[in-house]
C-alpha cells in the first residue's frame, strides 16, 4: 500500500514539533536593522548611555514588531505547503529513508517515533526542504 502524503506530513509535523522546529518569516534582519539603527541614533545623540538607551529600545522595538513572525514547521508543512509541495516533500523524506524500503506508512510510523537515525534523516531532509526550496529560516 502506497504511503498516504496527508499521514506522512503528520507524523512529520509532530516529529517538527516535539524538536521545536519554528520558521522565521524574514524578520531577523529586519530586527538586527531596527535595533542596531536605534543603537547608532542613541550613541550619536547621548554618548555611552545614549547608546545604551537606543539599544535597548531598538531590541525592545523589533521584539514587539516581530510578535508572531515565528511559526511552527509543523503548520508550514500541514497549511502553508500546497498539495504539490507536500508529495515533494514526502519524495524527498521517502528518499532519505530509503535504505529501510518503507513499502506504507504503517511500517514507516514505528520508524520515525522509534529510530534517532531515521528522525535525524527525516528532520534534515525536512529543514532541507523548507530552507532550499521555499527559501525560509529555520530557528532551533
């Protein structure tokens, strides 16, 4: 029996999940901007404490603007991904486990829960697909 995608991205995300995989959204950059442009003003302005002033205000700042940038793997893999990307994905996570011949998803399920080998393929061949082919960041 054929390996159901749907089951497979599941058990993928809860794998993603229990290593607390999240997702940036590109607002790293966006943060170190903010934060080191307030660090650069408040130096400018106030000497010594100024920057430290405009530090902690550039953090604090792109702290909150960054609220909710960061999302799970798991709802990238279940909601984000189309159809498409998703039997991608689970080509590429076949592929990785290949060496066991996973003929259906119940042989492979006990594998992913059970094996460190087969978690660290999936989790690689899955942080390899987010960051190559959808071109995200993962956060650890």
């Amino acid at each position: 029996m054929p390996i159901n995608t749907r089951e497979l991205m599941e058990a993928v995300g809860t794998l993603t999940d229990q290593h607390n995989m999240r997702v940036t959204l590109k607002s790293s950059l966006k943060g170190a901007a903010i934060c080191g442009s307030c660090s650069f003003i408040g130096g400018v302005l106030g000497g010594p404490v100024g920057l430290a002033v405009g530090g902690t205000i550039g953090a604090v700042s792109a702290g909150y603007m960054s609220r909710g940038k960061f999302r799970p793997v798991s709802h990238i893999i279940m909601h984000d991904l189309s159809h498409r990307e998703q039997e991608k994905l689970k080509n590429h996570i076949v592929a990785a486990v290949a060496d066991i011949h996973p003929t259906d998803l119940a042989m492979l399920l006990p594998l992913i829960t059970g094996n460190m080998a087969v978690q660290k393929a999936i989790l690689s061949t899955v942080v390899s697909f987010i960051t190559n082919d959808m071109g995200m960041q993962i956060i650890d």
